[in-house]
C-alpha cells in the first residue's frame, strides 16, 4: 500500500533529477562545485541531529522527521548517502555512464517502491518481485535510450543494480546503486 508519507518521499527523490539533469547541462566541475559544498552542510546537520539534542528534536519536528524511515533514524539518512553517491558517481565514472546510474538510481528506484508498494503481491528478501522487475525494466530503458551507452553493458548494469537494490545488503541503497550500475558499465565497456 502506498502512504502519504511514501508519496512525499518519492517526490523529494524525484525532485533530485535536478542533479543528473543540472550535469548533463552543464560539467563535472559546476555540479561538483555545487554538490560538495552542499554536501558537507547536509551531513553536518545529519550528524548534529544525533549529537545535538535541540537540533534533534527541531529536526524530528519540523523537517525531515516524518518522511525519515525507522532504520534512518539511529543512522544517516538515505538523501545523505544520495548526495555522497552522487559526487563520487561523477567523480568515478564518464559523464554518460554517470547520469546513468544516478537516472537509474532516482527513476528505477521510485519505480521498484510504487510498483512494490502498491501492486507487489509476491516477495522476495523484503521487497516484493513487482517492484524488482519494475526497478529492473525502468533501468534497461533508461540505459538502452541513454546515449552514449554499451546497451549490453547497460542491460547488465540494470540486473546488476536490480540485484542490489533487492537484496537485503547491509548499506543504504542509495550509494550502492548507483556506483554497482556506474562500475559494471564501466568495466564492461568494450
């Protein structure tokens, strides 16, 4: 079933196309400029919200506090680690295999939730088989129409980070993957 509180966050996630679209405008060097800077401000305040009880408490109020996720709270939010992978998946990668991955990461990954959530009937780890073909079929679109891109190294970076985003793996999501998907079209390049 899809809540309120899971439309509010898939819409926060979507509003981040701003990064693979602000790069594919623009180069490495303005988005990095940008994404660092903001970067370490956003994990300040993740991090302040653990130690600093005023700011704690501020934050579990009035900011992200109702969108956050039970296993975000004792840790670092997922749009940390978003942030984190977005600057090391343009650091890593070629500008195509880049926007890619954090594509995949933003589409296929609110895909998997809308999809899983709410038509997932058969489950698989604690997602449901839906959502993961949702997650896998976003991602080969998105690498088969992306130019720039080995279509079979794609296709295998979207079962690649289907897998990942579908097995219960210990790390957040969001920085796994983007940099499984940016890895294996990059070493799989011809």
């Amino acid at each position: 079933m899809i809540t309120g509180i899971e439309i509010k966050r898939k819409t926060v996630h979507l509003a981040t196309l701003v990064i693979p679209v602000g790069y594919a405008l623009t180069s490495d060097t303005a988005v990095l400029t940008f994404l660092i800077p903001f970067f370490l401000l956003y994990l300040a305040i993740d991090l302040l919200r653990h130690f600093h009880p005023g700011l704690g408490s501020l934050f579990r109020k009035h900011f992200f506090g109702r969108v956050l996720r039970e296993e975000e709270k004792p840790t670092l939010m997922g749009s940390t680690f978003f942030l984190f992978a977005s600057i090391l998946t343009i650091l890593l990668f070629p500008k195509p295999i880049a926007i890619a991955s954090l594509l995949i990461l933003i589409l296929s990954d609110t895909a998997a939730a809308l999809v899983g959530k709410g038509f997932g009937r058969v489950p698989i780890f604690r997602k449901t088989l839906e959502g993961t073909m949702a997650f896998f079929f976003s991602s080969l679109l998105i690498v088969w129409i992306y130019p720039g891109l080995d279509r079979v190294s794609g296709s295998f970076a979207a079962l690649g980070a289907a897998l990942i985003e579908a097995l219960p793996v210990p790390l957040d999501d969001n920085l796994t993957i983007p940099l499984t998907a940016g890895a294996i079209m990059f070493f799989g390049m011809g």
